[in-house]
C-alpha cells in the first residue's frame, strides 16, 4: 500500500460511488422480497421475523464460510469484485480513498435519500 493516506483518485472515487448504489439499489430489492414473503406468510411480524431469522442462520451454517451472499446482493458483488480489481491495480483502497471524490457524503442527508 502507498504511504499518501490522503489520495484522491477520480476512478476510486467512480467505483465508491457504484459501491453505495448497488448496495442501496440490492437491499432495497432484498427487502421488498422479505416484506411480500411477510405478506403472504399469514403471520405476525414477529412470529415471521422469528421463523425467517431461524431459516437465514441455519442457511447460513450450512454454506461455505468464505463464500459471500453474492445471490443476495448481486450488483453489490460485481462492484466488490470492480473494487478488488483497482485496488490491486493502483494499491490503495476504494473504501479509504474513493469516498474523497466520490460525491456521496458530502452531506448527511444524501445518505438517508
């Protein structure tokens, strides 16, 4: 890794931002598909999320430990691998560095938009 902590790079700070949108966009889908599976189970929210909780971590015992819920996320792992590939390339981080240049953040409401 490079000894400047404060790099601002253009492409870093592109693939920052595609990080933060497909993150927003996949658990936005993620949780429209647990609240129509709410719906049409029948049950109360509680005894839902008690039962789809059970189910999730008995999935998630049985799966690979080192493999990444890529089939929850999907457009968050095809910018994760993006990242992996510039950070390999260039030598420093997208998450320590992209967000300079960017453009999210820079205000408190744009995370909450």
């Amino acid at each position: 890794m490079t000894e400047n902590h404060n790099i601002k790079c253009e492409e870093g700070g592109v693939i920052y931002r595609q990080l933060y949108e497909a993150f927003r966009s996949d658990y936005s889908e993620m949780r429209e598909r647990v609240r129509n599976l709410w719906q049409k189970s029948g049950l109360e929210l509680s005894e839902f999320h008690k039962k789809h909780l059970s189910s999730a971590m008995d999935a998630l015992e049985q799966s690979d430990p080192g493999k990444e819920p890529q089939a929850e996320f999907p457009r968050s792992a095809e910018v994760r691998r993006k990242a992996a590939e510039h950070e390999l390339k260039t030598g420093h981080s997208v998450m320590m560095n992209g967000w300079r240049t960017s453009g999210v953040g820079g205000d408190l409401a744009s995370w909450f938009r």
